[in-house]
C-alpha cells in the first residue's frame, strides 16, 4: 500500500475513500438580536489506493453559496520530492448533502522509483 505499492496506479484508476469519524452539528441560539444557526462537519478520509489518511472540518456560513470548503490536514506521508505530497481538498453541499473530494496523489511506475 502506498504510492509505491504495487497496486497503487491500477486502483487509482476508480478512486475511492473510506469516510470515518464522522461529527455533524447544526445549532440554533438565541440572541438577542434573534436566532443565529451554526454547522460544522469534521471527516476522516483514506484514500483506498494510497492508504493514506486526511482529516478535514470546518464551520460553515449559512448565507453563503453551497458547496463550501473544508480544511484538509493530512498524515506526513514519506515522499523524496516536496512535488509529491499529497494534496487533498473537500466540499460540503448542505443542500444534498453530498460531501465531494478531490486529492491529488502520486503512484511509482516501479516500487523501488520515488
């Protein structure tokens, strides 16, 4: 497993994640200015060709234009060059909700090649 394991590039060809720790919360306070409601989402995502694991989450503005971003915080994953690491970005659409992700990675032609 990894971007040298021998199946990284042909199970790279149909991605997939593995959504876990899931945390969801939408509130609604009472100010005295009126009623304010807030969102979060916070999940964990391995990437089924790389194994390797991201954690994204963030607060959402309700008045905004879906889908939003959430911030992604990934595992060091060893790569010889800085142009290599992992790159990882979500999306949460409130609407439908429909979480979207897209993560840029790299898999060795060879198991012994950066």
């Amino acid at each position: 497993m990894g971007h040298d394991g021998a199946n990284c590039s042909a199970t790279s060809t149909v991605p997939a994640w593995v959504v876990g720790g899931t945390q969801y919360s939408q509130r609604t306070i009472t100010t005295p200015q009126g009623p304010v409601t807030t969102m979060s989402l916070a999940v964990q995502l391995k990437n089924n060709a790389t194994g390797y694991i991201t954690s994204c989450g963030g607060a959402f503005n309700l008045n905004a234009p879906w889908p939003q971003p959430l911030v992604c915080n990934g595992q060091e994953a060893y790569r010889p060059r800085e142009s290599f690491r992992i790159q990882s970005q979500a999306f949460y659409d409130n609407r439908t909700s429909t979480l979207t992700v897209n993560e840029t990675w790299y898999c060795a032609a060879k198991p012994d090649e950066p």
